[in-house]
C-alpha cells in the first residue's frame, strides 16, 4: 500500500512489508465483498438522495459498483495485501472504474460504520441459511421419528438402564433443542438487524445524511440510537456465537449417542457405508468419523464465542483495531455449524440404520420395568415409597437367583405382596410400560403421535 492510496498525506513512509501484511484483513474480510458493496449502493443512493452529490454522480457510483460485483461473481476481482481491507479494495477499484468521482463514496462515512453494517448484512444472511437447515435437520428428525413411534429403545439416566422408550420420544427431544435454536436465532436476528451506518467513525458526520433512508434501502429494522454505540457494538456477534454455541452442544450430544449406538457394546445401529470410514490398519473397523468430526468441532465454535467474548472485555468507546479480530471466528463459526447441520441430517436420513430386533431384544433383558411394578402396587393403594421399597428387595433377589421380573412366577410376586395378580406379567411388558406413560409430553403411544402432529405444525408455514 502506498500513502496516496489509502491514509492522508500526514503520513511519509509507506508500511514496513511484514507490519502490513500484520495490519491487512484482506485474505479473510473478502468474504464480506457481497454486503460491501451492497452497503457502499446503499449509501451512494443515500448521498445523491440527500443532495450530497449530485443524481448522475450517484448513477456513477453505482453502475461503478455493479461492476466490482460482476467481476468478483466472474473470478476477476483478486486484491492484493496492499489494498489492507475490503473497504479499501472495493474503493479503490471503484476509483479505476469511475475515476475521480470514485473518491466522493466515502463521504460521509468510515470504515468502521462501514465494516459494522457489512458484518450485520452478512450475519443476517447467515442467519437465515442456518435456520433453514435447522428446519432441514428437524423434517430429518420427523421422517425418522415417523417410523419409529413402536421401536423401543431403553433408556438412561447416569448412562445407566433406567426406563424404556419410544425411540420416536428419543428422536424428537432434538427436535425440540433445533426447534430453541431456530427460534433463538429468529431473536438475535431482531439486534443484528439495526443499521450503523451513519454513525461515521464515532461521532455522527457533519452531512445531512439520512439515516433512515439507508437502512429501510438496506432492510435493516432499526438504526442506531448512539454513534459511539453503533461502531462499537459487538454484541450481535457475541449473541450469534452463544447461539451457535448452543447448536453445537445439541449436535454433539446427538453425535454422541450416535457414536455409542453403533458401538459393538450397545448395536442400537448400524453406520451405512455412505457414511463411514474405515481403518488404515484395521480391516474390520467402521468408525463413526461423521459424528466424531461433529463432536470435535464443536470446541472450535466454543472457542470462538470465548475468543470474541475477550476480544470485547474492557475495550474503550469506540472503535479500536481488536474489532478486526471479530471476523475470521465470526465466519469459522458460521461454516461450521452449517456445515455440521448438513452433515448430520445427511447422517440421519441416509447413514444410519435402526437395529429394531437388537433394540427389541435390549429393552427385555434388564430391570427397566422396575418402576412399572411400583407404579403397579401404588395404584392399587401401597404409598409409593413402601411399594418402591418392595421392589427394591424384588430386584435383588432376582438379581441374586440369575432372574429377571418377567422370569418370576405369580407365586413369587404374592410372596412379596398380595397385592399382585396374573395381569403383573403384562403390566411390566415393555411396550405397556412404554404405553403406560401417558402423561403430557411423556413416552407413550398416544403422546409421542400428538408430538409428531405438533412438530408438523410447527414446521408448517415457517420460512
Ligand atoms: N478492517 C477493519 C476491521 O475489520 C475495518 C475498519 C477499520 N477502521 C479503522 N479505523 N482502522 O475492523
């Protein structure tokens, strides 16, 4: 970069080589070139719309930009670390273009409200493109569940056999995390949507801009209400990485279960080949490389809300260089997390099979019904905690004789209580204890159908 190109004439030398390429954010904020330039349209419209510059400047300037826009969508458009950022890279191309009117574009304005609405315009988009997939994902869930409202599947608390389930129930609480996020994000969109532009580099400008004018061309919902507010304000982002944060941890918990599942100590699924790897070494394997991938990047997206949460500690008012540090996590994030949701709704429609006789095996061979037959006794008069203490003793004799409840006899169950009769058999039957569970938003049958219907509706006439 040389000092006509970019600074004023204050300065004398041009930047050591090595400071330069330390100070350019050109090799990553190109990303933005689209909302660049769709910021810098907006802005000349607004200029010639106010008299700052006359109609056929304005005209001008915006023709000027078109082209930038062409040649970059062609490949054409290739600025160099000399150019520092992509304010400076588009201006400058514009000034080649258009010559010297190519200068008036900056009237009125800074980098830094500038660099502010580029990064909302862009994190809108973003934000749209991730819900969509969180609906993409979820319709994966659905169809899944759907099929599997009368599979059991046992399941855990501590990891530990606790009761069994529908595996549609098991499915569709992820439904419900993705359905949090779609609408978290729906909200943070309502705070990345306000218009900076305007506020200049931290004080307002000395022209009659009009505000307003830029953000409605803009779509933006709002603008600004401080200037020193709105060229410093990270919170947006910070915001977006909490929700993104938030998606990774339900994926990785999804990525876990999925990794368990097809582990050859629980055989809940099989990974279709589509969507596994195999073993350099180790011919028999098939490893779970999708959801572990899943799994391991969530730390990146962690790390980038910590990062950003730093980066924004203790900043003065206003604009400061660190904000630059915002981006290449903002844009790591925003890859990752579409890029996982995309992998694991691939994963779920096309990846995995069910394992429904293992699964139907599996939720008869433990004492997950154990609760089923205190459930059974209170309900015929024995308060709970006797009843539960009833079967405490019953578990650990059978535990002791080698036994499981089904494998009692009758004889057996009246010994314990008199309460019991030949219906216990079916009562402790895993698709009854399943069944059983009726109450709203639980296990059963009944429930886990209204829960589809529900989950239908909600995904219905949303964008
Ligand atoms: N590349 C800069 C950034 O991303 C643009 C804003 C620069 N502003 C300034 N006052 N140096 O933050």
């Amino acid at each position: 970069m040389t000092k006509e190109q970019t600074w004023s004439q204050r300065f004398e030398s041009a930047l050591h080589p090595a400071i330069a390429r330390f100070n350019a954010s050109i090799n990553f904020d190109i990303e933005l070139i689209e909302y660049d330039l769709t910021g810098s349209w907006a802005h000349a419209k607004m200029l010639a719309h106010t008299g700052i510059i006359s109609p056929e400047e304005g005209e001008q300037l915006i023709a000027g930009l078109e082209q930038i826009r062409q040649e970059y969508r062609q490949g054409k458009f290739h600025p160099g670390i000399d150019a520092e950022d992509v304010h400076f890279a588009v201006e400058r191309r514009l000034t080649e273009i258009v010559g010297d009117v190519g200068k008036k574009l900056h009237t009125a304005r800074s980098r830094n409200d500038q660099v502010g609405t580029d990064t909302r315009l862009y994190l809108r988009d973003q934000i749209a493109q991730i819900r969509h997939k969180l609906r993409e994902f979820q319709t994966a869930l659905i169809d899944i569940a759907e099929q599997h409202v009368e599979t059991l599947i046992p399941g855990y608390t501590h990891l530990q056999r606790a009761q069994p389930l529908s595996l549609a129930h098991h499915l569709l609480a992820y439904f419900q995390m993705a359905q949090r996020d779609w609408e978290r994000l729906q909200d943070v969109s309502r705070r990345v949507n306000i218009s900076p532009l305007g506020c200049g580099a931290l004080a307002g400008t000395t022209f009659p801009i009009d505000r307003h004018y830029t953000a409605e061309l803009l779509k933006f919902d709002n603008i600004y209400a401080n200037s020193l507010d709105g060229v410093s304000d990270r919170d947006f982002a910070i915001e977006f990485l909490c929700a993104a944060s938030l998606i990774m941890v339900h994926l990785s918990r999804l990525a876990e279960e999925v990794i368990l599942w097809s582990s050859e100590e629980f055989r809940f699924v099989t990974l279709k080949d589509s969507c596994a790897t195999g073993s350099s070494i180790m011919p028999q394997k098939k490893n779970p490389d999708v959801p572990e991938l899943v799994r391991g990047k969530t730390g990146r997206v962690f790390g980038h809300l910590q990062a950003l949460l730093v980066i924004m500690k203790g900043l003065p008012l206003a604009y400061n260089k660190d904000l630059q540090e915002d981006k290449e996590g903002l844009f790591d994030s925003v890859n990752t997390v579409i890029a996982c949701l995309e992998a694991m709704t691939i994963l779920l429609t096309e990846g995995l099979e069910f394992r429904t006789q293992r699964l139907a095996t599996a939720v008869t061979e433990d004492f997950s019904n154990a609760t089923d037959v205190a459930d059974y006794l209170a309900s015929r008069g024995v308060p709970f905690r006797e009843a539960y203490n009833i079967v405490g003793k019953v578990v650990k004799t059978s535990i002791a004789t080698g036994k499981l409840l089904k494998d009692l006899t009758l004889e057996e169950w009246q010994q314990q209580h008199p309460a019991f009769a030949a219906d216990i058999y079916e009562a402790i039957s895993p698709r009854q204890v399943v069944a059983a569970r009726n109450s709203y938003g639980g296990t059963g049958f009944t429930q886990v159908y209204q829960a589809l219907l529900a989950a239908h509706k909600l995904l219905e006439g949303t964008d």
